[in-house]
C-alpha cells in the first residue's frame, strides 16, 4: 500500500484555507496548514509535504519567493507546488510562477471536481517520479557494490604463503605460482621485466667468466697438441 500522499495547503484567507483543507481531508490526503509564508517554511522543513498548495499573495512574502527557497532548498526532497490565485491571474504571472520553479498554476476560484483532479493528477506525476528515482537511487547503489566488489577480488589481503627460497607464492588452489603469475591473477598490477643495477653486474660478471673460461679451455688443447 501506497504512504499517503501529504499536502500543505497556505492560504492568509481562513475560510479558503478550511474549505480547501477539508476537501483534501475528504479526498483521503494528509493535510498540514499555514497562513504565511514563513509558516508554509516552517512547515514544509517539518513534515516533508509531497505538494504544496500556495496562495501567490500572502501578508510577508509572496508565493514566488516561498516557491523559489523551497525549490532550492535540498533538505526539502523537491515537493511539488501549485500556486494559486484569484488576483495574480494573467499570463505573465502564471508564466513568472513556472519560471521560479512552480510544477502548476491554479487560478481562484475552482470548481470541487477541478479541484481534486488537478491534486490526482499532480500525485500521479509525484509518485512516477519518486519511484523512478528510487529505481536510479537502487541502480547506482547496485552498481557501487559491484565496483567495490571488485576492487575486493582485485586487492591482496591475508596471509599470503610464500616460499622463501624459490619467493613461489601457494594458492587457494594448493599450487605453487610464480610472483609475477600470482600477482596478475589477484591484481591489476602489469609486469614490465628488467634488471635492477645489482643483477644486471652479477650478470654481466658470470657473462665475463664463461667468456673466460672457453678461452682458456682452447689454450690447454693448443699446448697440448704442440707437446
């Protein structure tokens, strides 16, 4: 079952803001209510509406400017907001309304039906958008686990067994790998083969013996057949 869906209704006109509230009560919403626009503030940052009914003329502050602090305020979770008049009416101030952020423009007074099938069609649109972006919230959740999962095969832990003579690592597997070869299979690490200043002398040293050695070996023999 579906949370129920919560409206602010703000109007400074007491008797349109009890007619308008026991409408939406009637329609089965929770409603909250305020009289100004620090009150629709004050309630919106407390109870999280889904969407707010705003009056565009109120006694400190109009209901653009109420529209545009909600509308950038992150702690607020985007509440939808339909702003509502009976004076500010004309195609300039509903265009002025949806450019600071309003989602619609109701203009005073309605109709019982219109009423509650705008509020229906405005929770529609709320629901499928929240449920697409829980689906994308859960995706890249999803998604992040995977990555760090991994970068957890990828990444070398524990006690790992290594010969100490021949430096063979043991696998899970009870097999005996070269470093290199142990390495690649648990890392992402690319092996780039050289020789470090002190190999490459003992290398060039033993070079230098076997040259030496044949030579005098060939000697030997030329002394020998000349004997």
């Amino acid at each position: 079952m579906a949370d129920k869906f919560k409206i602010l209704v703000t109007d400074d006109d007491a008797d349109i803001l009890e007619i308008n509230s026991t409408v939406l009560r009637g329609a089965g919403y929770e409603v909250y209510e305020a009289s100004t626009g620090a009150g629709c503030l004050d309630m919106a940052r407390r109870y999280f509406p889904d969407l707010i009914l705003l009056d565009v003329v109120l006694p400190d502050m109009t209901g653009f400017e109420v529209c545009k602090r909600i509308k950038k305020d992150p702690e607020l979770q985007g509440p939808f907001i339909i702003l509502a008049s009976g004076i500010q009416i004309s195609s300039d101030s509903q265009a002025e309304g949806l450019t600071v952020g309003a989602d619609g423009y109701m203009v005073k007074p309605w109709s019982r039906r219109e009423f509650i099938a705008r509020i229906q069609a405005m929770e529609r649109i709320k629901r499928a958008e929240d449920k697409l972006f829980q689906t994308q919230k859960e995706q890249t959740m999803v998604i992040e686990e995977l990555r760090r999962a991994i970068e957890e095969i990828k990444t070398l832990r524990g006690l790992i067994p290594i010969c100490a003579w021949c430096k063979r690592i043991r696998d899970d597997a009870g097999y005996w790998d070269e470093l290199e070869v142990y390495l690649s299979k648990h890392s992402e690490a690319v092996f780039s083969h050289g020789l470090c200043p002190d190999c490459s002398k003992v290398q060039q040293e033993k070079l230098k013996t076997r040259s030496v050695r044949p030579s005098r070996a060939r000697d030997r023999r030329n002394n020998e057949h000349k004997a």
